[in-house]
C-alpha cells in the first residue's frame, strides 16, 4: 500500500486548505485513515480517522468543527478539508492506512506541509 499526500502550503490566519491522501496498492485490506501531523520541535499528534468505507470519522478535539475528514471511493482519495486555520496548526501533515479497526497504523505517506501566518 502507498500514500501519497498533497495539497499544503502557505495560508493566513483564518484561511482554508484542503489535503489529499491518494492511496493505492492492496486497498481492500484497508481499515482505517487517519491524517497526523507533526510541527517543529514536537511530538507527532493525531488529527483524524475514517473507516475505509467513509464512515465514522473521529477528529482530535483541537480540530473539531475546523476540519472534515472524507473520502472519494471512485478516486481511493482522502480528504482533510481545513478551515478557520490558525498558526498552532502549522504543520506537517502525514496519512497513514492500518489494516484493522485498532491499533498501530501499517502504512504511512510523506509529509505535506502547512504554514498559517498570523
């Protein structure tokens, strides 16, 4: 399985990005994506997950109601729509894929960075 994420860059306080995860390989032994993200001198911390069937998404409560986590089955893409950013989400934003419900995630992408100014 590979994943390839997309779509950082530089925003302003308060505006909006969207990344992608483009996931291909042994898709159907997929469970769950989960977006992470790690900023300078910090540890990495969780942002979201989906069910590989689009369902359930569950979001870290520093992002909840900023970020929507989806997915496009036609495209075997996830999305991580972000808005109302802010610096402290500054950034970078790596997908990863886990073959079961629980537990360790399998396989991860490369980061996409995000810088939000004030």
């Amino acid at each position: 399985v590979q994943l390839q994420a997309s779509g950082g860059g530089l925003v302003q306080d308060g505006g909006s990005l969207r990344l992608s995860c483009a996931i291909s390989g042994r898709t159907f032994s997929l469970a769950r994506i989960a977006w992470f993200r790690q900023a300078p001198g910090k540890e990495r911390e969780f942002v979201a997950r989906i069910g590989w069937g689009g369902t359930s998404p569950y979001y870290a409560d520093s992002v909840k109601g900023r970020f929507t986590i989806s997915r496009d089955n036609a495209k075997n893409t996830v999305y991580l729509q972000m808005n109302s950013l802010k610096p402290e989400d500054t950034a970078d934003y790596l997908c990863a894929a886990a073959r079961n419900a629980f537990g360790l995630y399998n396989y991860w992408g490369q980061g996409t960075l995000v810088t939000v100014s004030s």
